[in-house]
C-alpha cells in the first residue's frame, strides 16, 4: 500500500467493518459498510469533478463530523483534488470570524472550492457547492494512477501563535504516519476506533478516523458538541463495545471534564476494562489530570496503563511519540512522559543556536521522519518548517532516557521575576478552580513599568455573582502564589466563549493579549480595575 487510493481500494472489499454515525444525544444514527462507504465515495468524486472541481484544486470542507463528512473526504481524494476539513462558526468565535476565515482562505487559495450545507454557505457570501448526494446509479470517478508524493490533503495548522496556514500532506507522509501509530499501538484485529474529535483536527482525522480505514477496523463517529453535553455518552459506547479492544483518543481537557461532570454516582455499570488505548494529546498533559481520571474510573475498569500521552503536529501529519506500556505513564518533575519516537522518527533537542543540547536539558524539538508535511501553501511569505530534513516545531522540551517531556512553547514564555513560566502552568489553576464545561482559561505576559508581569483571563458562565467570582479570584491567586512563587498582575472573568481560540479548542494567546491591551474584552469581573477604583 503506497498511497490512499491503494488503501481505499482495499476498503472497497470490506463489508463485515464500517463506520457508525452517532445523533447530537450519543445514539446510533445511522451505519454503512466500509465497501459501501467507498462506493458513495467514488460517485461523490465523479459529482465534484462535475461541478468543476479539476485535480489540484483545494476543496475546503464544512461538514458535521459524520459519514457524508467522510465520505466527501474521500471523494475529493479520489477526485485528486485537496481536501481540507474546516471548523464550524462556533469554533471559531461566531458567524463573522468564520466570514473572515473564509475570505481569508479564498485570498490564498484563489482556485478553492467550498463545500457547505447552504445556511453556512450562504452566510460565507461565497460561491459553494453543496454535498454532492449522488443517486446509486450515478457514475463513478474514473481511477487514476498517483505518486507517493503528490499532495493527498491540507491541514489547516491551529495558529496559536500565528494565522492558519496550510499544510500539505503527501500520500507518503499519511501511509508512513497511519503505518507508526498502528504498529506503535500493537494494532489488533479486535480493535475498534470511538472518536468525538472532530475530523478538521489532525487527531481525529488521522490518529481516528483514517487509522481506522487503515487498519479496516469499526469506526464510531460523534460530533464534538455531544461530547461536550453529554461525557457520559462517550464512556458508554466504548464499554458498549464489549467484544472490542477500544482505541479513543482525546486532549487532556476531555479527560479533565469527565472528571468534573461525572460524579460517582452517575458511574453505575460502567465497564472501562475493554478500553485498550486512551491517547493523549493536542496539549500538554497533566499529571494531575491523569491522576483524577485513573481514581474516578479505575474502579469501573480503566486500566491507568491504558492511558497512553502522546506528542505531534499537522506538520509531522500527526504523531511523533508515543510509548505502550505496562505501568502508569512516566512523570518527572510534574511532566508527563509522551514516550519515545514512533517508526522510523527522531528527535533531537537543540540550543537557541540549533546545538544538540545534553539528555534532560530544555531546548526546541526538532523531528526528522518519514511523516514530515511537504510544506505550507497558501501564503508565500512562509518559510517552510523543515530545514535540511528537521522540522522546527518551536516547542519546547527534553529528552530522558529517550523519552520525551514537552515543557511549553517559545512564543508563549512568561518570564516573571526572572523565572521562566509556561502560560498553561498559570492557566491550569483558573482551570482547577472554575471547573465548568466548556470553559478555558488563558495567561499572557503584560509590561508594567518596565517588568514583566503575569495576566490571566478565565471564562465563566455568566451567571456568577461578582461575590461568587471574587472568591474564585482569591482562589487561583492563592494557588498560583503557592504553586509558582508570584501574583498575577490582573485576573479577569468574562463570559463563556469570549476567549478567541484556534478550530482546535487551542486558546489564542497573542489575540487575547493584544484584546487585552486594546480594551476590547467585556469582562464580567476584573481584579485590577478593582484596586484602581479611588
């Protein structure tokens, strides 16, 4: 198998697996063969290369997580276009972000299509195709031969730091990816895949859904917004899967708000024991989160060894490290362990001049492998991330005993008094402290007089008190005090949303801070403009 026509080809023979749609409240909706799912696939194709969609052009996807998703996906592939799954207005802020994401990406992508059911296509002010719905006779697109390296899809990069850009992803980089994560995961035929994440994320689109079509295994599919209401409905379908070894991944705030949401009492007949991989990712792994969740649900049969940390980037397709083990994940000095360097990658840390640095010393990550994207598209201002074979992830971390411990990223450093302090350090206690779904936290670092100092903003859920939130306030400032040695300079609350965030869930710190200083935050609560008042 060498590119993803190959692998979908091979699909088109399986009719025993398949994919599984579930509704808004987590139950089963609707179910197709994987042979099934490939045939709407080729038609699919054929109707976009109808509709004018010529080979090489970006086809920008705006679907629910679901089969018709997939399914598009896989037809624009067929299609030799590039498929790249977007967020939905709501991820992104609101209905006029979204316009401005879209506009954005028609201006660096000038040959773009747009796929959209016609309320978000009509909102965008752009021309867009609907989801092709072709009829079972209709015709098929005709196969094509394609080379390893040509381009199969975009992913659009989470910029945290910086605009979305991009990122090409060759059909060799996919195969060689899918091929480190099952073999990393000791893939075996009982397995299935049970993914609330969505499909415009790496993790889900690779690490879950086309992990799954690789290994041909039954794939269950939920939208993110259920997992978010309804915790309790994606526990149940992986013990649901009781002659399955169930992989399922999720970032660490998915595992913390199942802690928070799901008291014991809710938990009766559970049964995690069959749950065989809980990756992960996406951001940086708690220890304490870890800890919370193996206590919770332990009792009904998650194995801590199961829990399985994880390192990567669109830019490295997906993964870049993860370990199986038979014990609990590794922490040193509060940092969780991601593990050690899937097939065929390697990983070198390296001094602000680009030195290799000694075991254990913090520096930036760089990786080398099979996986690396073949660059940015769609501005080119942007120099490409690899340089002669290594990838600049501009994380930070170190190695131990060939073991990685991601620390922070460079862009985001807080240095307060002197000590280097990693913005989601700060954030983890707003976090701890509100405990309320669906709401983020999110520390920058301001001028005050020539120093540096510390300003985290927490999202609530409106309806508080101001004596409730001055309470809160008191808390994380006790904490962050006792923890990290210093006091915030401002500490805010505003409502639930107000926070700009990558597609991903990621908090946009620099747009935050640069809010911040315009003034242009409504906040419910704020602890400096409290001690300003004569």
């Amino acid at each position: 198998m060498k590119t993803v026509l190959d692998l979908i080809e091979n699909l088109a023979q399986v009719a025993e697996h398949g994919i599984t749609e579930h509704d808004r409240r987590g139950k089963p909706k609707l179910a197709r063969s994987y042979a099934e799912v490939v045939a709407r696939a080729r038609r699919i194709g054929a109707a976009l290369l109808e509709a004018g969609v010529a080979p090489g052009d970006p086809v920008f996807l705006q679907l629910p997580n679901g089969l018709q998703l997939v399914e598009t996906f896989l037809g624009a592939v067929l299609a030799g276009a590039l498929p790249c799954c977007l967020a939905p207005p709501r991820a992104l802020g609101g209905i006029e972000a979204f316009q401005q994401r879209i506009a954005g990406l028609f201006s660096a992508f000038p040959a773009a299509h747009l796929v959209a059911d016609e309320e978000t296509g009509e909102a965008t002010g752009k021309p867009y195709l609907l989801p092709p719905d072709p009829a079972d006779d209709a015709p098929a697109c005709p196969p094509r031969e394609v080379d390893p390296e040509e381009i199969a899809f975009l992913q659009l990069t989470s910029g945290t730091t910086q605009s979305p850009r991009g990122v090409r992803i060759s059909h060799r980089a996919l195969l060689a990816n899918m091929n480190g994560i099952t073999e990393g995961g000791r893939r075996q035929a009982t397995d299935a895949y049970v993914s609330w994440l969505p499909l415009y994320h790496d993790m889900g689109l690779v690490g879950l859904m086309f992990c799954a079509l690789y290994t041909q295994c039954p794939l269950y599919l939920f939208r993110p917004e259920t997992f978010v209401a309804r915790p309790l409905a994606w526990l149940q379908t992986i013990a649901g899967l009781k002659d399955r070894t169930v992989i399922s991944t999720a970032p660490n705030f998915a595992y913390q708000h199942c802690v928070n949401a799901l008291p014991p009492e809710k938990l009766a007949g559970l049964d995690l024991s069959n749950w065989r991989l809980a990756g992960c990712g996406a951001e940086r792994v708690r220890p304490e989160t870890v800890d919370a969740f193996v206590a919770r649900f332990g009792p009904h049969g998650f194995r801590a060894e199961a829990f399985l940390p994880c390192y990567g980037m669109a830019e490295a397709t997906l993964a870049v490290t993860f370990t199986l083990r038979d014990h609990p994940p590794l922490v040193v000095d509060g940092h969780v362990s991601c593990g050690r360097p899937v097939l065929d990658t390697e990983i070198v840390i390296r001094d602000e001049a680009g030195a290799p640095v000694p075991d254990g010393t913090d520096g930036q990550i760089t990786v080398r492998g099979p996986a690396l994207c073949s660059g940015y598209t769609g501005d080119a201002t942007v120099p490409p991330p690899v340089r002669d074979g290594w990838l600049q992830t501009g994380d930070r971390g170190y190695l131990k005993d060939g073991e990685l411990y991601v620390t922070g990223r460079y862009k985001d450093l807080i240095i307060v008094e002197g000590h280097n302090v990693d913005p989601d350090e700060i954030e983890f206690h707003g976090d701890q402290v509100v405990e309320l779904p669906a709401c983020r936290s999110g520390a920058f670092a301001v001028d005050v007089d020539g120093r540096e100092r510390a300003v985290l903003v927490v999202e609530c859920g409106g309806k508080e008190t101001p004596e409730a939130l001055a309470e809160w306030a008191d808390a994380i400032q006790s904490r962050v005090a006792s923890a990290l040695g210093f006091t915030l300079y401002d500490l805010a609350f505003l409502r639930r949303g107000g926070l700009p965030t990558t597609s991903s869930g990621k908090v946009q710190r620099g747009k935050l801070r640069d809010r911040y200083l315009a003034d242009a935050l409504t906040f419910l609560w704020q602890q400096r403009a409290l001690k300003e008042t004569p």
